[in-house]
C-alpha cells in the first residue's frame, strides 16, 4: 500500500501511470480490432471506438509527453524550486 501512497504523492508518478494505463488499454483494443474477427452488426461501434481511442486517449498522452505541456510543466517545477 505504501507503493499507492508514493504514487497518489508525486504528480509526475501519477500521471506516468494513468498514462501507461491507458496505453496498454489502448493497444490492446488495437490489437483486439486488428487481430479479432467482429460480427457484422457491430463492425461500425468497433470502428467508432477505434476512431475515440486512437483520437483522444492516444493523442492526449503523445501531445503531453511530447508537446509542449510537459515542458509547461517542468517550467512550472523549476520556477517553484522543485527540481
């Protein structure tokens, strides 16, 4: 529990793990769309969910961690004498 506690602490931490959660929720539906056959009938949801993920969970975490929010944010951090 106290690993739970570190990560609840430390806001870069916790952002790194919802980031890899969702990557590898992310990649697996890829994988599962890709590789999984899918009943006609639900073909256009499939495609539909595809198209929100790779939208906004994957283009969320790529344009913090290589846009200019992360630099924002360590900005923030120098300027408050954390790093």
């Amino acid at each position: 529990m106290q690993f739970l506690h570190d990560i609840a602490k430390d806001k870069n931490l916790l952002r790194l793990v919802f980031a890899l959660f969702w990557s590898v929720i992310a990649a697996g539906y890829i994988y599962g769309i890709t590789f999984i056959d899918i009943p006609e009938n639900s073909l256009r949801h499939a495609d539909t969910v595809l198209g929100f993920v790779l939208g906004t969970i994957v283009a969320t975490i790529i344009a913090y961690y290589f846009g200019s929010s992360q630099g924002s944010s360590d900005k923030t951090d120098i300027m408050k004498g954390k790093v």
